[in-house]
C-alpha cells in the first residue's frame, strides 16, 4: 500500500481526529448536532458542575525561607485531620512573569483543583533584583463528590532577587514524592538552559499564547527531543480536527482524501501552523498545496478532485458565534451541512484535558514538523 493510501487508511481509522484513540463524530445531516469539545461531541453545552471547595487552612508568610514554607505546608495538613486523604497524581509548577496574568492563573489552577486534584506550586517571578526575597501564601483545600473526601494544595511564591535565576530549587522541596512534575509555562517558552526544566517530566506550553515569536516553533521542537511537551493551542483545536476527519467517513467522500489539490487553514498563529502542518504530515502534501493565513477564529477549507468530480470540505467557526459549521459539496454527489454548538468552556479545560494525557503524542510531532515546514 502506497503512502497515501495509508494517510487516507490513518484518516478513516481515526488515528488522526481527536487523538488519544477516541474516535472522530460520525458525520450527520442535522441542523444543529451536541456540543463539541475537545474531547468530541457532547450532549449538554452547559459546563459540569464541581463540588464545592472547602479551605481547610492557609498560611501566608513575607521575607521567608523555602524551609519555613515547607514547615508550614506540613503543619497545615498535619492539624486539619480531613486533609488526610490525597488523590493527586501529580505536582503542578505554573510559572508566571508576566503582572497582567498572575490572577487568571492563581484563579486557573485553584479551579483545576476541583477536577484535577494536585499539588500545584504558583511561582510569580518579579523582573528585578530590588527587594530581594520570597512572600508565601500556602492553602489546603477538600472537597467531597460522590467518593471520599479528598484534599490538594496550592503554594504560591512571590520571587524577587538572585532565586529568580534558580527557581529549580524553590521546586524540589514541593514536588510529591514519585509523582511526576508538570512545568506549565502560559505564554512563554523557557530558554535550552533554564534550570525548570531539570525539574520537569512534561512540559506544558501554549504557541497561540506565545504569539508570531522569532523561532517560537522550532524552539519548541528543541524542547520536545529533551522532554514531553503538550501545547494547549494542540488540545484546544481537537474538536476542528476530529470533526474534519469525520466529513471524510462517508463513501462518497473517502476517495478524495488521496487527490486534495488545496488546502485553505486561518486562525491565529500557532493554532493555524499546527491544523496546517497536520494535515501536509497526513495526507503527505507539498507546502505548495497549503495556504494559511491570519484569522480570529480557526477554519479549514480542503478541495480534492477525483474521476473528474470537485469535492469541497470545510470546517470553520464564524465570527461572533460559539458554533462550528462543517460542510461537505461533492459535484454529483452530497452537500451535507452541520452546525455543532461548542460547549461552555471554563479557563482549565484545556490545562485539565493536556494533563490527562501525560503520553507522547506522535501525532503533534508530526504537525509541529509540518509546521515548521510553513514558517521556513
């Protein structure tokens, strides 16, 4: 079998939809389908409530030593008995130096909390050397669904001065004993020799967030040969890619998967590079074949002629709308038309869903290098 019949096999056994062995939607011809999000459709667009969180204990501490954070993070759970139960799998390090995103990721990770418990260690890094020294605030929090009532902890450190250049050893004293370390970095990348990343078994990354930087994607390339990394931008485009796969189930629609002449991505950058790059990787196109450009919100157009017929496949998300429509014109063949209500997104879906999937993910290896094609 000839490459691109395995491309088109890969498209059709869903290897490349969602990811992670779920399966891409079935296409169908209602008006309005379920929701989507980037775990696929879903039949309720309303965001699943949580259990309410209750604070057990804090501690907060100005000018303090990583030792007296620690004390007091063990005193904490040591004095509030219903802390004694922990589901955590892993140790969360969010690091922020940018003062514009400090709360939404504060708010971000103690939200994640509720569904993913951790412990999760907030570094707020300050660009100067003036005042140097570390303010605390160190919280234990439970809460009780339909099992146990489990418990997490966030710790949030405030650096200034010379600890600034070795957040490494503000980590360690916090990491949960054989757990793994997920580094999450909002919007920036960390440099080839930036200690975090002895500290980290993933790393967590954002390209859309990052922006059209100087050699941004070819950076996280570097990063991907020293350790795994998951970029939210790859999580949060899922539903894009897993309903694009789905428009090429059909018979009808199959046989074009192996003759597309064209292929149209918009969004932002990031997002539209790795759409882009995916599909060159899949359907083993040249990047004369692809053309992208700048968009608020991220669509794919895809045209394919086979036995002398012009099939025409589309996904996009129209301005102002939080709905997806998909589309499939084949010339004496079937027009199908849909609209997929996306689901109510809170800040930490895309955080909680890329911490579930703490595996390599050879699918975005192969989008990256496609992406990397593009920016060249």
């Amino acid at each position: 079998m000839g490459g691109r019949d395995r491309a088109a096999g890969a498209l059709r056994s869903r290897r490349l939809g969602a990811g992670g062995g779920r399966p891409a939607p079935r296409a169908r011809r209602a008006a309005v389908a379920e929701a989507v999000t980037a775990d696929g459709p879903r039949s309720d667009d309303a965001e699943p409530k949580s259990a309410p969180i209750t604070t057990l204990g804090s501690w907060e501490g100005d000018g303090v030593t990583v030792a007296q954070i620690a004390a007091a993070l063990s005193e904490l759970r040591r004095h509030e008995q219903r802390a004694a139960v922990r589901t955590s799998v892993l140790t969360l390090v969010a690091v922020v130096r940018d003062p514009e995103i400090v709360d939404v990721t504060i708010d971000t990770v103690r939200e994640l909390g509720a569904r993913h418990p951790s412990r999760t260690l907030v570094l707020v890094v300050a660009d100067t050397d003036d005042d140097p020294g570390i303010d605390a605030i160190v919280s234990v929090h439970s809460l009780r669904d339909q099992g146990p009532t489990v418990c997490f902890e966030d710790v949030v450190l405030r650096v200034r001065g010379p600890a600034r250049w070795h957040l490494d050893s503000l980590i360690e004293p916090f990491t949960l004993p054989d757990l793994p370390v997920a580094v999450w970095l909002p919007n920036r990348l960390p440099s080839p020799g930036d200690p975090l990343l002895r500290t980290a078994d993933r790393l967590v990354v954002d390209t859309r967030a990052i922006g059209d930087q100087p050699d941004s994607l070819a950076q996280v390339a570097r990063l991907l040969r020293r350790l795994p990394v998951t970029d939210l931008s790859w999580v949060r485009i899922a539903p894009w890619r897993s309903l694009l796969a789905g428009l090429f189930e059909g018979h009808a629609s199959r046989p074009f998967l192996d003759h597309v002449t064209r292929v149209e991505v918009a969004g932002h950058y990031g997002p539209r590079h790795l759409l882009a790059g995916w599909l060159m990787a899949t359907l083993e196109l040249t990047r004369a074949h692809v053309h992208i450009e700048e968009a608020e919100h991220v669509s794919i157009h895809i045209s394919a002629e086979h036995e002398g017929r012009v099939g025409r496949f589309a996904v996009a998300r129209p301005a102002a709308e939080r709905v997806i429509h998909s589309s499939v014109e084949i010339d004496d063949g079937p027009t199908i038309d849909q609209t997929w209500r996306l689901r109510a997104r809170w800040p930490s879906r895309s955080l909680a869903d890329a911490l579930t999937r703490m595996g390599d993910d050879p699918v975005y290896r192969r989008a990256l290098r496609g992406a990397l094609e593009l920016v060249s």
